[in-house]
C-alpha cells in the first residue's frame, strides 16, 4: 500500500509532536501543511528538514490542491471545528486535538459532519494511552468498588499559565478549565464508560491571569478562566466533583477520588505542584485501593508498570491505523462531546451564576 498523505493545519506547539510521532511510522508521509501565520508552514518543514513538503496559508487551499489521505488539526482552540469539518468535507479523517472546540454547538456540528461523510475525527488525548491510565480503568471497571456515587478530580499549576495563544479568548476560547482539564474530566469519564452528564453548577476565575503582579506580560490581553470549580451531576446517579488551575497559592488540589460502595481509588497526582494532565506525554501518580479486609479498613497499593513507550507515538499510530483499516475513531467524538458539553455547561453556569442543564441535540 502506499504511504498514507498527511497534511497538518496549524504547525505551532503541538503540530511538533504530531511531526515527531509521524515520523517514526514508515506507512505514512506527512506532505503538506497550513498555518495563518505566513511563512510559518515553511519554517516548520524546514526545521524538519522536508523541502518536498508544501506549505500553505490556508487550510482551505491545502485541502483543495492536495491529496491528503489524512489532517492532523493543531490549532489553537476556537480553529478546531472549522478546520476540521473543512478536512471532512475535503473527505480527510482528522486528528483533532484535545479539547475538542469551545463550544458544545461546535462539537455537535463536527459530529455531524462526521456523519455526513462517513470519515472520522478522533480527538488527541495522549493519556489514554498511559499504563496507570489504563489501570484506573481497569479498577474502575472491575466493579470492586461497587455502585460509584461520588468523583473528584482536577488539579492545577501554583504557577503555570502557558502564555500565548492559550490565554486568548478568541484563540483559546476557554483557559485552564479546558486547556488541561479536559484531561481530568478525560480520565474520570473514561474509567466510569462516559457516562451522561445532567447538570453543572460551576463558578470561574481570572485573577491570576487579570493580575499586572503574577502575569505582568499579559494580563491586559488575558481573556479566559485562570481557576474553576464545579459539581456535575451524572447520569446514574454519580456526582462529578472538579477543579482546575493554572495557578494558585497552593501545591495541589488533591488527589483523583473514587467512592463506591464496596471501595474506593485514590488517583495521586503525578508530581508535586504539577499535574498529570499538564504535559505532553503525562501520566499519573500512585493508584491505591481502600477498602475493607477481615472487618478492617485497609488500604492496598495498585501495582501498575510504567509506560515503556511514548503516549504521545500511540496516540498517533492508533489514529493511523484506523485510518488504513476503515476502524472506528480509538477516542470518538460520541464520547469526548459528554466531556466538551461539561465544559461548556461550566462557561454557561459560571456566566449565569447558577445550575445550568446539559441538553445534547441529536446529531
Ligand atoms: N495533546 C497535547 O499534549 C497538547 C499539548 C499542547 C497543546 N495542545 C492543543 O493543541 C492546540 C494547539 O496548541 P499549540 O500549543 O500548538 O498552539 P500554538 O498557538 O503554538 O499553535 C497553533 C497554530 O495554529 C495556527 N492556526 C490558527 N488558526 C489556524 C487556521 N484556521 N488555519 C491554519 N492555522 C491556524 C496558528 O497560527 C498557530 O501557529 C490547542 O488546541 C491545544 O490545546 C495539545
């Protein structure tokens, strides 16, 4: 078979990594790329050493002059549906990453240009691909904990706000609540199987980022959520308890919690200050299991390897190997929308100041 033809739109951050991963697999060939920014396409294949490769300002004309078997979509957020219902319709499965758009009504019309032709979008989270990842699944699934009623999770930077595009709100559209968060709520929804979400209360914050003394560069500029909180309610009868940052005057927000009625998981985080959804190839801390033993409360560590190889190279590899085996997307759209329809519902209820309800049309 021939090498598969990738294009990429947007060749900032992250269209590096994609690269890199690309590069590694001898069935495909990464031959065209777009991005806004003019010459920045151009620069970035020369970095790579691909002369051959074409360069272009829009993703539109990359689409209509190449023969693209596959896109990779790497800009900032509020690009996201656009450019990768345009690859659809250039009749492109996409790459799309994470999170998905701003906006619920922006998920639900990239679902329905899925739909429409038949090609499919799988949405970058890296994690998933991560052993401890993987192995709080596996726990949450085993059904040891019994019926789950309550999750916590989130985390957050004391310092750590990207800068950039992402603290724009018609770039980023959404700031840390998404930017990471959405691998917090990723993990937590991905172990319970995606389950529906109802309801959000949330509330959001922007000091830091508002702030001349912590973000002297741009906080004049600052447009989005440096801090929320949230209590989601879930189909089944589970509460979603979240919180995220990229900054505060504090190391942690604790651990990942799941309480069942037979036991309960604790998730750690993946280092002190930082969290496990903060970088590029990330993971989490110790898994350990609570739960009673001979009439005793005990408490018993999960034993779990880590990852030999990059999360990041899986991610890249499962999307392509859908792409050549006609396979349904390795992380779909049908779920990652329960996970953008939770972030929308805490940007609609933190701007109302109350309980919203989550309604998700019929694609
Ligand atoms: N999976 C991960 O680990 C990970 C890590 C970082 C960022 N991301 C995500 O990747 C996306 C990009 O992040 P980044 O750090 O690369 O940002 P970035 O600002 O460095 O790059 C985005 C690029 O997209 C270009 N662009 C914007 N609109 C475009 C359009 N319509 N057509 C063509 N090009 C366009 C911009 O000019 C810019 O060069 C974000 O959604 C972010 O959340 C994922």
């Amino acid at each position: 078979m021939d090498k598969l033809r990738i294009g990429i739109i947007g060749t900032g951050g992250i269209a590096h990594a994609h690269m890199h991963s690309y590069l590694k697999l001898d069935d495909v060939e990464v031959v065209a790329g777009a991005d806004i920014v003019p010459g920045k396409a151009r620069k970035f294949f020369d970095e790579f050493s691909l002369p051959h490769a074409n360069d272009y300002e829009s993703a539109e004309e990359m689409l209509r002059k190449e023969q693209l078997d596959a896109v990779s979509v790497c800009t900032y957020n509020t690009q996201h549906a656009v450019c990768a219902i345009a690859a659809l319709r250039a009749g492109c499965p996409v790459l799309l990453e994470k999170p998905m758009t701003v906006t619920l009504d922006d998920a639900i019309d990239i679902m329905r240009a899925e739909k429409e032709t038949g090609k499919i979008v799988s949405i970058g989270f890296q994690p998933r691909y991560d052993n401890r990842m993987r192995k709080v699944r596996e726990v949450v699934q085993s059904g040891e904990l019994g019926k789950i009623y309550y999750v916590q999770t989130g985390g957050g930077r004391r310092r750590g706000m990207p800068g950039g595009t992402f603290m724009r709100k018609d770039q980023a559209g959404v700031g840390a609540l998404a930017d990471i968060g959405c691998y917090s709520l990723d993990m937590v929804l991905n172990a319970l199987g995606y389950p529906k979400p109802l309801t959000v209360s949330a509330s959001t914050f922007d000091y830091f980022g508002k702030s001349e003394k912590y973000n002297p560069a741009e906080h004049d500029t600052f447009g989005v959520d440096d801090f929320s909180a949230a209590y989601i309610r879930l189909e089944g009868g589970i509460t979603l308890d979240f919180r995220m940052g990229w900054a505060m005057h504090m190391d942690s927000t604790g651990a990942t919690i799941f309480l069942g009625t037979d036991a309960g998981l604790k998730v750690e985080p993946a280092g002190v200050g930082s969290n496990w959804g903060g970088a590029w190839d990330s993971t989490c801390g110790d898994l350990t299991l609570f739960h009673d033993q001979f009439g005793m409360p005990t408490q018993t560590p999960v034993p779990v390897y880590n990852s030999t190889e990059s999360n990041f190279d899986q991610k890249v590899s499962a999307f392509v190997d859908a792409v050549k085996n006609g396979g349904p997307a390795p992380i779909p759209t049908s779920q990652i929308v329960y996970n953008q329809a939770i972030i929308d519902g805490i940007i609609r209820s933190a701007a109302q100041g109350k309980e919203v309800e989550i309604i998700i049309p019929e694609i």
